[in-house]
C-alpha cells in the first residue's frame, strides 16, 4: 500500500517518516496541495535500486543481447540455423545485385534518422 503524507509531514515529523521509511522499506510520497510533489526513500532502499541501475554499458549490452536471443531462439542451434540463412540470403541477393553501397545505406539511414 502507497505511503502517503503531505509536505508539512516531512517539516514536522521528520523522525517518523524517517523511521517508516526504514522499517517498512517502502518509499513515502509527500504531496503538496494534494498531489505528488516528493517521493522519499531510506538509503538503503535507495542504494539497492541504484545497484540495480549502475550496470556497465556492456553488461546492458549483453543484457539487451542476451534477452533478444531468448526471445527469438530456443537453442544454440536454432539461432546458427537461421544466422546462416540469412547469410546464404545475403550471399545470393549480392549474386543478383540486389545491394547497396555503404555510402548508399549511410546517406539512407541519415535522412530517415535526421542525422545530418
């Protein structure tokens, strides 16, 4: 259930808030004219929820990786199946000259992503 108190909570009764927040390990949102304005947190709530976010750039990319192939690929094997599909596609699209340059794809990708 939602802790919630108004902003002079937090001015009056900071000891108790405090003491909730750690006890229950639960965030509190203070409003102030009746909506949300605040949320507060014990640290060691606060710490756990970054330690969650702090991943590296490359464990979100293996992450990111990791989730796609589990998605898409039951096994090892069934993902090498279609990786060589499609690479045996490829091999045989640039066979009958349906490619494109790099510079063609570049100039592509930058008018549709507004990249220049």
């Amino acid at each position: 259930m939602a802790l919630i108190r108004p902003c002079a909570d937090l001015r009056n009764n900071y000891n108790e808030i405090s003491k909730i927040c750690h006890e229950t390990k639960e965030p509190m949102y203070i409003t102030k004219n009746g909506t949300n304005d605040l949320v507060v947190l014990s640290d060691e709530l606060y710490e756990e929820i970054i330690k969650v976010k702090k991943e590296t750039e490359e464990e979100r990319i293996d992450r990111l990786v990791e989730e796609h192939f589990n998605k898409h690929y039951k096994t090892q094997e069934e993902f090498e199946k279609a990786m060589w599909k499609k690479i045996e596609q490829g091999l045989k699209d640039v066979d009958e000259g349906k490619y494109q340059t790099m510079k063609e794809f570049c100039t592509e990708m930058e008018e549709e992503y507004d990249l220049h």
